[in-house]
C-alpha cells in the first residue's frame, strides 16, 4: 500500500440504496473509506467481495470506516437493473450502502467506473483520512490483507 | 427414499435454455431424472443447489442420469425474467438445461411449482426410471446423500 | 467402478478402537464395505478422509454399510504410535471402528498397506456384498461420487 | 483492543524448532510479536489457527511482525511429544518458527501457559512493539479482525 498523495477523485452516483442520504467522497473526509465495485451477477463479487464487504461494515466503527458498495454494470444492463439490484440485496441481506454507477451515455462502462479507469469487478478502493485514494485493487483481497490495510488507515490521523 | 410409485406429474415450462429441444419428463422414461427448482436470487440455490446440479451433471452418464434446472420464480418476477436468468446462467457458466416454470395467470406461482406444492426454493425433485417421483426435497441435501439415492436409482432397472 | 470379482484379501489389525470385537471382512460377508487407510498425521486424511468416513458412518444403515478407518502408518512410526492414535480420535471425536494395521519386521510399509499394494494415505476401499473389492483409491473421492458408487452397491443383493 | 500498558512476561521455552537461534519476547523489542499458542491433536488450532499463523508469517515483513507458535500440551503429554510435534510441522508444512513450552514439574500445565493463565488452546498473544502485551484471545480470531489489530499496532512507532 504505497502513499501516493493522488485526491480520490469524486464518485458519479444516480442513485443510493440502503441510505437514507447520499454518501459522497468528500463528506467522508475524516474518515476511511473501503468501496466495494461489484455486480450483481458477477459470481467472484457475491461469493467473495460482498460477503467480505458486509463483514468490514458489521465489523469496524462507522466513525473509523465507511463501507459502501459501488454498482458499477458494465455488461448485461438489462438483466441489472435498480429493480433487479433491489431484489438483490433484499435477498442477499446486504446491510451496507449501495450506489448505483451512473450509466454512460454513449459507453457500456458507468461514469465512476470509467473515472477510475476499473478493469472489472470486483475492485476495491480505499480512501485514507484525508480524501487520498491509497489502493484500488482489481480482484479479490484477502481478509488479513484488507484487515492490515484498514488497520494502518484507521491509525493515521 | 421410500418407494412410492407415484407418478411425476409432467412440468409445464415456457421456454428451455441450453438445450436444442425441450425436455419432458415422459421423454426421460428409461433415465433417472435429476431435476433442481431454484431462483437465481435465490442465495442457498446459487451457493450449494446449483454448484451440486453442475457436479451431477458431469459426473452421470446422461444415459443414466438427466439433470436439469426449473427456474421456479414465486417472488421478484420483475428482477428474474429471461433475460435476467440467460445473463446468470452466462456469468455462473451453468451447464445443464434450465427450463423456464410457466408463469400462473393469477397468483404469483408458476405452474410447476404449483402442481407439485413446492414449498420453495431450492427444491429437488428425483424421478425414477419408470417415471415416479421418487423424492420431493425442500432444502440442501448433502452430496453424499444426494449420491447414494442416485447411485440406488441408477440400480434399478 | 468396473466389477472385477477379485475377492477382497483379508486385513490384518493389530488392535481395533472404538469396537469392542475385532471387524473381519469376511465377517462383514453381506454387508458393503468402506474402509478408509489414513495417517492420523496426514493432512489430507485428517482434513477430508475422516471426516467423510464420520459423515458415511452417520448416514448409512450398518445393516447395509459398515465403515472402517485403518491406520495404515508407513512414516513417523514413533509418533503416530496407538497412544497418540487414541488422543486423536479422542480429540478428533471419531465415531468408527479404526484398526491398527500391523507393523512389518522388516519393512516401513505395515502388513495390510502391503498386501493391498496401496500408495499412501488416504486410500478408500469399497467391499461389496460378495467380498469382492470393488474399488481402491489412492486420494480424496468427492461426496457426490462415494455417495454413487455406495448406493449402487447397496443396491446389489 | 484496549491499550493496557501491561510488559509481556517472557515465554519459558524448552526448545525451538523451525528456527536457528531462539526468540525471546525482549529480543523482539521494536517489532510486533503474534503467538499462535497450539496443540497438534487439537482440532481447531490445525484447522483454523495453525494456517491463519501461516498466513500472516508469509503476509508480513518480518521486521514488522514476528509470527510465532507456542507448543502448549496441556493433555495427551504421551502423545504430543517433540518427536510427534516435528513430524506434524513436517507434514503440515508449517513454515513458522515452533517453541515448546516448558513442561512444569507438578501439573500438566506448561510454564508459559500457567504464566500467562491461557484457557486452553488455541490462544493468541499480540504483543507491541514496546513489548506490551495488548491482546490474548481464547479461541478462532477472524481473519479481517486479526490484520485490522495488526494493522494498527504496526502503525504505532
């Protein structure tokens, strides 16, 4: 996890679910934050990165560590719709915040997704204190690795 | 598994995926039929029933053992259409046929689920070589117990 | 699992535990037979060997199946001696007859690995009703295929 | 993980294994130390804590955590001696450097366990750079809560 000072540049989301408000990069400042991209039928994100990102969000004080989820649907649009991510989470008991990626006008890749130039799903992004994007990950990150990382980040003050 | 030589009520499907032509339960007369009723939203279905039914299906001789899928949706129609169900099955890499359960007019039910009571999903249907429903299980059942009804089915002849 | 009508040979045990009469094959003349050879010090025995035999033990009517770990030790003799055997399955909460397989004078192979020429641990062996050895296996059998090739040999009378 | 400024005692080890020289807990003054204390016949230390031990000795720099076990038999002395504990840390290829607790004349509980009044394995033992002893822990830590407690005390200079 090397310190490049590099500003998280700010998500573009249409809609938020499993919030009452908003949830924006820079309202987080004071915060870390650990976002989640993932799509509902890809299989790596519901077996591996949803399972851990519920962990993380029952796990670490919500004063320390703000969990979200990003969807971020760059294939099969028909089939993940609001009403079928609803379902979704209704059904998989996702308890944490869940933006959906505003779709492209002229691209199948979603704004934040093509902002943070995203290979796939799932990535991670982490986001220390300050608003700084120190990690994005394309894949899977091991329990002990994110637990090591989110334990540095809380440290910093 | 006790013997009881009840006949399978034939399934009405829609529409089948990942087969050329549509498949009956009287057309499987001679082959031990492994059908397994699921939602693809369904979390136990996704995690332990459809993993199993892929497993089946590789490992039986089709002569022997005919394993599909009934996409049985009763909840969330919205979220699981066709199109939903061809991305899942894309993305999952299912292998075996999945027919579509016929939707009822008037209740959330489809017909297949209906007529046989299913109490949900996932739900295991095993149907001997003459044609009897042999079991109607709600629930995961364990492998090697899956295995040893098969493997005594298979014996009959 | 092709039927090859060689008859099973008779083990040789030192010591049986967790019974309290000696178990022979020919003894189990009418029943199916599923011995598993393990080392108590043999990561893949401990990990999914013993606990599929527990798990076949449970299911399956001892009437129809018996199940019967051997500890076959060909390495580490001085700690894998019938003191730590029993803290093992003691700790390991194991449920079914296990037998000593007796040491060879001269060899580090003990007398019954031999005889059945196996390669290591774990080893399954699958006795039909007959006697006759059905199957022997050097390494993991899936749930799903045990449980098949069981339930066709209950199957035969 | 409050901050008791509480010094570790220093473990009382007969002997070392996996390793050159010992290690004591004041030579390891500036790093984090985690001891995984274990037994080999004790089902949820080979399970769970042995391969999470392995984990996070192959995760981090050791000069920023020094990943240890602790053999402390409590039980079954017979059968979990050096010469069984050395075959096991062979066949489970257990990469970390092993201390076998010193054997106390009068009761079977071993002199860094009785010191440190451990319930029972496995326990483990963070310990601060300062040579604080900040968690003990009776029973499985999860993955993602073990890196965040590590995370934290290797961000403290």
């Amino acid at each position: 996890m090397p310190h490049t000072p590099r500003p998280a540049p700010e998500w573009e989301i249409d809609e938020w679910l499993n919030t009452e408000a908003p949830i924006t990069i820079s309202g987080c400042r004071g915060r870390v934050v650990a976002a989640f991209a993932f799509q509902m039928l890809c299989p790596g994100c519901v077996q591996l990165s949803i399972p851990q990102a519920a962990k993380a969000y029952r796990r670490f004080d919500p004063g320390d560590v703000m969990v979200v989820g990003l969807h971020t649907v760059f294939e099969h649009h028909a089939a993940m719709t609001k009403t079928a991510l609803t379902a979704f989470l209704h059904e998989y008991r996702v308890p944490f915040p869940v933006g959906i990626d505003r779709p492209s006008p002229d691209q199948p890749i979603p704004a934040t997704m093509h902002r943070y130039a995203m290979q796939g799903t799932p990535t991670l992004l982490l986001i220390d204190r300050q608003g700084h994007l120190r990690l994005q990950r394309f894949g899977h990150v091991d329990d002990l690795e994110l637990g090591a990382m989110l334990g540095r980040l809380i440290a910093e003050t």
